[in-house]
C-alpha cells in the first residue's frame, strides 16, 4: 500500500540565525518571575510552618496559660486550614467535549505534527486533543503533584481554528504552540506560576465551610470569636492580593514575552504573513461559529441535529457577510509583492480593546504584526484548506458534532446525525422571517416593539382612516431620522454594556483605557448615568417611532386589504404578549440567579434568620408560580403562522417541553431545584424569544407588501401624490412630522 504524500507547506528561505532566541526582556521576566516565585514560596511555606508552630505552642505552652494555649491553638488550625485549600484542583480541560486523536486514525496529521516539530526543535505533544472552538493551545496540567514530577504537556486543536484557515496558516498556528513547547525553562516556570496563582486565587476568593462556619454563630461568644476570626481572615486575604497583583503583574509580562518568541517560531517556518493572517481571522471564525451554534439550537427545538458543524459555520460566515454587505469580511488583504507586503498593515492601534497592556496574557494584535514583522521574512502560500491533514474528515465532524450536541443539548444518546443540507434548509428558513430589510438600521435587532394602547390605535384607524395624501406624505417622513438615530443609540448601547461589565468585574484594574481616555470605577458610574438618561430618550423616540409605523400600515391594511388588516391586528396582538413574557421571564431570571448567588456564593455577614430563610424560599417559589401561570395562560394561544411550524401549534407545548418542575420543599432550599428551574426558565425564555423576532419579521414583511401595493397603486392613479413621496416636503415637519395642523389624532397616543 503507497504510503500516503504528508501536505505540508515548503517553508521560507534565508531565516536568519537567532530569530527565535529569546530577547533580553524576556530573560528579564523570566528572572523577575522566578524571584517573585521564590519569595512566594518562602512567605507561603512560614506562613503554613508558623500556623504548625502556633499550634504546637498552644499544645505544649503548659506555663504560659490556657486563654494563651487555647488562642494559639485556635489561630494556628484557623491559618492552616485556610492555607491549604485549593493545593489539589485542577485545571484540566472541559472531558465532555474534547475528542482524543489517535495516530491509528490521524496518521497524516500526527506525521504533520512529527514534522513541524522536527522543524521547530520542539519536543513531540503528549497527545493531540480536538474541541469545537475557534481556539489552539499548549496544555500544560498543573496538579500539586506537578512540583515535584513534571506534567506532561498536549497539543489541543479546535476544529473551529481548523474550518478558517489555510494550510500555511495552520502550520503558522501549531508552529507558535510548539514555540511555547520549546520554551522548556519557561513552561517550568510557567506550571509553578499557575499553581502558585491557582493557589493564593483560592485563598483570595473561595469561600467555603470555613466562612460558612465563622458567619452563622448564634451565641454571643460565638458571635465575638467570628468577628476576631473574620477579620485575621480579612488581614490574610489581603496579603495575599497584594502578593497575587505581584505574581500576576510579573508573569503576564513573560505572558506576553513568550507569545512573541513563541510567534517568531511561526514566522521561522511559515513566514512572517501566515501567523498575522492568521490571528486576523480569529474573530470572524468566532462569531461565525457563535452564529452556528445559535441557528442549530434552533433546530434542536425541532429534533433536527446535524452531522457536521463546521458546514454551518462556513454558510453563517456567508450569512453574516451578506447582511454586512461586506464580502471580504474577516480576510485579511491579498499579498503582493515583498517590499507592499512588509509595510501592509493589518492591525490597526486600539482594536483590542481598553484593557491596558500591562494586565494582557497576550499582547495587543498590531504589537504581535509588527514583531513578527519587524525582520519582513515572507513564506510561500499554501491555500489548501487545513482540513487535508485530517484523515476522513467528515467522520471526525461527525463524531465532535454528536460530542457538541450531547453536551450542549443534553440530546439522547441514540439521537440521530442527519445530512447537514436538511439542517441548512431549516436555518435558512428562520433566516427569512428574521432577516430584517437594511431600511430599518437594525431597529428591530434587540429591542421590543411599544406602539402604544394596541386597542385605542385599532379604534382610532377604524373611526378616522387617512386619506391616500397623508398617508404618503407621512410614509415618505417615517424612516428619515431612523439611521442616525440607530447609529447613536447602538453606539451608546455599545459603550453602556462595555463600561457595566467593567464596573461589576471585580477582578477588573483600577484603571482602563476608554475613547482614548483613562476612566476609574467612580469615573464609570458618573457615564453610565449619562448613558441611562440618554438611552430613556432614545427609547421614547423609538415609542413614537413604532406608533407611526403602525398607524401607516395599518390605515393601510384597513382601507385596502381587509385580510392583511386581519393578519396585522392577530400579529400585533401576539407580538405585545409574547413580549410580556419575554419582559417577565428576564425579571424572574435575574431573581432567581441573584437569589441563588445570595445564598450558595456570597458569604453572609449575617447568621440565616427564619425570615431571611422564608424569603428566599418564597422569591424561588414565586418564579416557579410565575412560570406555570403563564404557560396556563398560554394553553388556550397559538403559535401564528410561521415557518418550520405546524399551524396550529399550541404556545404552552412549544415553550416548554417538560412538565413543570415539582413544587419546592417547606423544610428546606436545594440548589439542584433551583438549577432546574433555571434551566426551564432559560428554555422558556429562548424558545419565547425565537417567536418574538419570527413573528416581528412576518409583520414587517406584511407592512412591506402593503407600502410597495400602495406605491404600485399610486404609481398609476396618482402619479403626482406618488412622485411627491419621493421629494422631501419641508412644510411638513412630522412628528410633530406626522400631523397636518389640523390632524386630530389624540395627542395622548402620539406622546404615550
């Protein structure tokens, strides 16, 4: 049997010697760190050796007194047990949902492997592990054990990676990683770094039966003896942040060190374009595969599963290219010749964001282009797809598909992978109904509806329809402000969500680097305010927006199209409940999930109170009462007409699948009941969600028929009222632009 040809990319010439040597910044870190880590374990080995002394002292002390004796014992167990948690977790990867490669069955890509190592003077990966992400890693496990025999590091491939890149990139890729394999002296480094954070992590933020034990006293005495103990804790957790801030300050800068050497290997074997192309496209391939995963949840409502992710990926790459009218989104420019090619620059300043550098694992994407282009080394392409490395590829997707759905989906074991075609047909249908016309600058994207009392806007068309005049006149108005005014508001939307998640990270610098300006957490709370009171008005605005586009097309539907006017109401009708439930399954959520942080995350300060106790009980009974009452309302609704979905589908049986959890016990709060409802309120949520952008993007398309009819009428009966539509009137300021002074609309539903 003819022994299969590996592909693998010629690799550059002319590569100088030295390139991948480590700089004498990363020789500095290296020796920052070790001293950092030097000084850690002799603070850490007193502090547990003192801890030992104090209790045998207290043991031992016979002459120095019993309240000595007793005292000593007591804040020598208290240091010791505080100082030993965490020294045995682990930070092995998710087994759920990575896959194993064998030579057996890989044998072109561990050849591949073999190869690049050889070329990298890397040593060979333990094994070679895949997972459905976008990602690639050195995994180094690091277990206590680890101090003393050293782990043995893996390569870990996500297929994702694979599905976008070319194969000169995937070599640039799995080159870098094999730099961090090469880096021998660093990965030593590097495990001990881990466990030494892993460990004063824990003692910083782990709270557990220790704190539970000091927070609960219920005599006085017990109450006194937790606050001495709470605050000698308290001391200790701020040593050890301080020494935590150190450690880390000191090894993200080697963090960042060795991605550079580590890209400097890539560009030794790939030249310096292939790894820059490839981070480039690192954040297309996510999203795309976020998209993916998005659309397939879908078809798992619908007991659709597909046998290969990664077609889906490719086509919501397509999808998302197509809706951002940008067909070259997420590749990086076309090389040309040497010298062009050295001074292109596919990183700009500022796109990664306004963590400062100096708290980065990695350095920010136009610092790593300009060292793995400081020395311009340019390689040959090799456009094939990185997938030919892999033997039988269809199999190996298959087998992370099923591994992706049982995971994510929790889908039966004996479920069946069907043709991903059928899958795609599916998703291209919701596609329609949710794709919005670009008229609307995404308007209707993430936001619900609120045109007003629904019932006194279908009173007020029937009595006092508008005549053909007005309503062109008002339709020419109604999209004229909408771009800029979506523009403004998804950008403060933008920066409200960035500077929220912000505040609420605890772990979050001090400081960080905001539209080219420094901002604290004070300064934050002062712009999110802003923010607030800017965002109510567009709200407001966006409110008489909705009021106008219903009163157009639905003056519309009743003057010419009594089955569309029928359709329109029913629709509007749907969309207002199913946006209450959506409004009201948010709220529960929040409560629950503060709920469950309140009582199994957060130490309290307070001992647990029969009351305290017996309120939390009825915040979690009453979001399990909420959500059967409203699927008991929902039994007698159907789901519209929509795609993918039998007419006359009952709303209840759609929302949620199960029966209802059981009610909770008196005696007692259980953390897997309150798990479990979560996770009926999430799938509630989700499915109530699909319905809310479905049916919105079916009454949009009615609204469209029904304006491009009236056009088409006009065209040919009132060629001048219709020619007119196209001319902006600047007599006629609606809103105040969609009244005549003379118009007679109550004033209440246009300011409502």
């Amino acid at each position: 049997m003819a022994k299969r040809e590996i592909p693998y990319p010629p690799s550059p010439e002319d590569v100088p010697e030295g390139l991948t040597l480590p700089s004498p910044a990363y020789v500095m870190q290296m020796i920052m760190l070790m001293g950092s880590l030097i000084i850690f374990v002799i603070l850490y080995i007193g502090l547990v050796l003192g801890s030992l002394w104090l209790c045998y002292f207290g043991v031992t002390g016979i002459n120095e007194g019993w309240f000595l004796q007793v005292l000593a014992v007591g804040f020598g167990l208290l240091s010791f047990f505080y100082l030993v948690r965490g020294f045995f977790a682990s930070n092995d990867q998710d087994k759920d949902i990575i896959v194993e490669l064998k030579e057996a069955d890989q044998p072109v890509l561990f050849a591949f492997i073999r190869k690049l190592c050889q070329e990298t003077k890397s040593p060979i990966p333990s094994k070679v592990v895949v997972t459905p992400n976008v990602n690639a890693a050195m995994v180094n496990p690091t277990r206590f054990i680890n101090l003393i025999v050293p782990s043995k590091p893996y390569l870990l491939v996500g297929l994702g990676l694979v599905n976008a890149l070319n194969l000169s990139e995937f070599k640039a890729v799995l080159a870098h990683e094999f730099g961090h394999f090469a880096q021998k002296k660093a990965m030593g480094i590097n495990a001990y770094t881990r466990l030494s954070l892993q460990i004063i992590e824990d003692l910083i933020y782990r709270r557990d039966w220790l704190d539970r034990l000091l927070h609960n006293p219920e005599s006085p005495l017990g109450q006194a003896v937790a606050g001495v103990c709470k605050a000698y804790l308290w001391l200790m957790r701020n040593l050890m942040y301080g020494l935590y801030r150190c450690v880390t300050f000191i090894g993200l800068g080697m963090s960042r060190q060795q991605e550079f050497n580590a890209d400097l290997v890539a560009v030794s074997v790939a030249g310096s374009d292939a790894i820059v192309h490839a981070l480039f496209k690192l954040n297309f391939a996510t999203a795309a595969l976020n998209q993916a995963y998005t659309e397939l949840q879908l078809a798992v409502d619908h007991k659709l599963y597909s046998a290969d992710l990664y077609a889906h990926m490719t086509k919501a790459g397509e999808f998302i290219r197509r809706t951002l009218k940008d067909p070259t989104l997420g590749e990086p420019p076309a090389l040309k010749r040497r010298q062009s090619s050295k001074r292109l620059r596919v990183f700009r300043t500022g796109d990664d964001g306004g963590i400062p550098e100096m708290w980065s694992t990695h350095p920010a994407n136009y610092l790593r282009e300009e060292n793995a282009k400081g020395y311009y080394i340019p390689g040959p392409v090799d456009d094939r797809s990185a997938w030919i490395v892999f033997t039988e590829p269809d199999t190996l997707k298959a087998r992370m598909s099923k591994r992706f759905y049982r995971h994510a989906f929790k889908i039966p074991k004996d479920a069946e992978l069907q043709d991903p075609d059928v899958i795609q047909q599916f998703i291209d249908e919701e596609r329609r109904e949710q794709t919005y016309d670009a008229r609307y600058h995404k308007a209707y994207d993430d936001r619900r509806i609120d045109p007003g009392d629904l019932a006194e806007l279908v009173q007020l068309v029937s009595k006092e329809p508008w005549e053909d005049e007005r309503l062109a006149r008002v339709y020419s108005k109604l999209y004229a402000e909408l771009e800029d005014r979506m523009q403004d508001r998804n950008a403060r939307v933008r920066d409200y969500d960035w500077l929220d998640s912000y505040q609420r990270d605890e772990k979050a610098p001090a400081m960080v680097r905001f539209k080219n300006k420094d901002v604290t957490k004070k300064d934050t709370k002062k712009l999110l305010k802003k923010l607030d009171e800017q965002l109510k008005e567009d709200y407001e605005w966006l409110s008489s927006f909705d009021r106008r586009v219903f009163l157009v097309h639905a003056n519309l539907a009743h003057k010419y199209d009594s089955d569309a006017w029928d359709e329109m109401i029913q629709r509007y009708r749907f969309q207002i409940g199913i946006q209450r439930i959506n409004l009201e399954l948010d709220s529960q959520l929040h409560l629950v999930e503060a709920g469950y942080q309140e009582l199994f995350e957060k130490p309290r300060q307070e001992p647990i109170t029969q009351d305290y106790f017996e309120s939390m009980a009825s915040l979690f009974k009453a979001a399990r009462k909420t959500l059967k009452t409203m699927l008991k309302d929902c039994q007698e609704i159907e789901v519209p007409v929509l795609a993918n979905f039998a007419p006359g589908t009952p709303l209840a049986s759609f929302l949620l699948t199960t029966p209802i959890i059981k009610e909770m016990k008196e005696l007692s709060i259980d953390g897997k009941w309150i798990a479990k409802l979560h996770g009926q309120l999430r799938e509630v949520r989700g499915r109530a969600g699909r319905l809310h952008f479905k049916n919105l993007g079916t009454i949009l398309a009615l609204q469209e028929r029904l304006i491009k009819e009236f056009m088409e009428r006009m065209s040919t009966e009132m060629p001048l009222v219709a020619e007119a539509v196209r001319v902006k009137d600047e007599e006629d300021d609606i809103p105040e632009a969609i009244l005549d002074e003379d118009d007679d609309i109550p004033e209440a539903i246009l300011e409502e």
